[in-house]
C-alpha cells in the first residue's frame, strides 16, 4: 500500500537541509574546535576566524537554537557531548564525515541538471582546501568503519590467509582489523600517493608497520601488486560502472595466487533496486559524483565476476548500509 504523504511531512522533508548546512559550516570553519577551548563572544570569534561578524553572529545563534552550543552572557561554548562529537580532538570525532558530507551537499544541489545531463555535477571544494577535503574523505571513510571493521572481520574467520592485498586501503583500518585478527599474516596497502602518508601514520599507531607494505598507485590505470592470496574490495565498486568493476576484477584476478580469495564490501541491493533505502539514496550520491557509479544486485555482481573468471561466487552477509560481503575464488 502507497504512503499517504501529508502536507507537514513534505515541508519537514524539504526543511532538513537549513539545519544541515548550518552544522556543515561550523564544522568547516572549526568552529566547536576554537569555542571548546575557550569560550568566545562572536566578536572575539569572528575576529579570530576573519570572517563577517554579522554572519558570526547568525550563526552561532542558530547554533545555539539547535542546542549545538550554548550562550551566556554574549559568550558561545559547547557543551561536553557535542565536543566529543565536533571537535578535532573529541574522543568520538566524527567532523570528517561532516565535512564529507557537506562536500557531497555541494554536488547533490546540482541533481536536476545532473539528471537532466547525465554528468556528474562539478567537483566544488569547501574552503578548508583540496587536500583538507581528500583528509575529510579518508577520514570519514574511518568514522564509518572503525566501529564495525574488527566484527565484520571476525565473521569471515572461516578465511585462512598469508598476504592480504587491501585497495584502496584509504586510512588502513580494515588492514589493521584483518592483521589483527590473523597475527601470523602480512599486508601490502594499495592506495593513491597522496593517501598512503595517512595510511602509514595509522598503521604505525597499531604497531602494526612491520607488516605492512604500502605500495602507491591507482587501480585504474596501474597494476595491482601480485602475491597475495586475499584480496579485500571495500567501498569500491559503487564508483565504478559495471564496465570498471569488470576491469578491475579481471585485474584482483591476474593479481591473486592460485585458489587466492577476494572479498567484496558494498551495498547489495535487491531485484528491485529500491531496497535498502540508504543504497537507493547511495546511488543517487553516486549519480552527482561519479561517471557511472551506482549500487548494485547481487545477481549483477555475481555475473561480472564470473565473467572475470571467478567461481564460487557467494554472499556471505547482506545489511541495509555497506557491510554486506561477496566471496569470490580464483581456481585455474
């Protein structure tokens, strides 16, 4: 049976962006970072940032309205759990994925004319910059898999490996799940050059440096280091279009030993492709970001391995976000 929409549930439907970009700009002026450490009037604020002190002004007040920070006596300050969320030192940061996504909200804003195109929207930096926009990214792909990496790992203990290859292994937080979970094994990390001095930093802070390799490049066009008999795909194939997927897998398969393993993380979606809901929405994210990314059914990603010489093509785990698993072996 259709949803009866009712005229309220539109207008809150519509409205959810003012609070959103109200929350996006404070986390990329840092604002929750300066007022933890000392609480400010939004003059002092403002001419510590340089920005419009009218604008300060605004905002902090309707920071303030949405209980993000609090206001006495003309001075702003932020209140304990917010700075355990907001702040660049919180013991639960979570600003990267902010800051990612009001980096997706400058390209989502663009959908009619993406849809009427079919071309991604432009790519708009924040005024942090390129590089704190890449960091923003690697980093927010951490918040979204360090709380659940070392659980998904361990449903895959029926996978016995020497060498993981990890691609695209952004900050190395699954790198760091898996060695952890197979003391005896090594790892060689796959990532952009610019993205490998994060990796490494990580790594070294689990201990892990010793039995790591980082090896730079760019699956698209490089090959992909050869030895390895566990290959882990996360968070990759809904940026390709089925033809790079292809590509790619023809690739992870030249590179993997001889009854090597490759396991896939990403959204799964159903025949119908309208559930989950958050992979429908995904793709849209997909849509205004990428040339022909998009989520996908088990059944396409099946047909595309096998087509790349995989068997055994298996779905170990399905959710509703980016934690369901395909299993996919090489036998010649």
């Amino acid at each position: 049976m259709a949803k009866e929409w009712t005229t309220e549930e539109i207008m809150a439907a519509t409205g959810g962006y003012q609070s959103a970009c109200v929350l996006f700009a404070a986390a990329d002026l840092d604002i929750f970072s300066i007022l933890a450490a000392k609480p400010m009037t939004a003059h002092a604020l403002a001419a510590k940032l340089g920005t419009d002190h009218r604008a300060t002004v605004i905002v902090l007040d309707a920071l303030a309205a949405m209980e993000l920070l609090t206001k006495r006596s003309a001075k702003y300050d932020v209140p304990r759990t917010v700075a355990e969320l907001l702040t660049e030192k919180g013991a639960k940061c979570v600003l990267p994925m902010v800051r990612h996504r009001a980096n997706c909200l400058r390209r989502w804003v663009h959908l009619p004319q993406v849809t009427e195109c079919g071309k991604p929207a432009e790519d708009l930096l924040s005024i942090r910059g390129e590089a704190a926009d890449q960091a923003a990214f690697i980093g927010a792909m951490k918040n979204f898999s360090s709380s659940i990496a070392a659980e998904i790992v361990s449903e895959l203990h029926q996978l016995s490996f020497r060498h993981l290859l990890d691609i695209g292994g952004a900050s190395g937080t699954w790198t760091i799940a898996f060695l952890q979970a197979a003391p005896e094994a090594n790892a060689t990390l796959f990532d952009l050059p610019d993205v490998i001095p994060m990796a490494r930093k990580s790594i070294a802070q689990a201990g892990l440096s010793d039995r790591v390799t980082f090896v730079k490049g760019d699956f698209y066009t490089d090959d992909l280091p050869a030895g390895s008999d566990l290959v882990w795909l996360s968070a990759i194939a809904h940026q390709n279009s089925r033809e790079q997927n292809r590509a790619l897998f023809a690739k992870i398969y030249g590179a993997l030993e001889e009854e090597g393993v490759l396991v896939l993380r990403d959204v799964i979606m159903d025949q119908s492709r309208t559930q989950p809901k958050t992979g429908a929405m995904f793709a849209v994210n997909m849509l205004v970001a990428t040339e022909g990314g998009g989520t996908y059914t088990f059944e396409e990603f099946h047909s595309d391995l096998m087509d790349t010489g995989f068997t055994d093509v298996t779905l170990l785990r399905q959710d509703e976000f980016m934690n369901s698993l395909i299993r996919a072996t090489k036998l010649l």
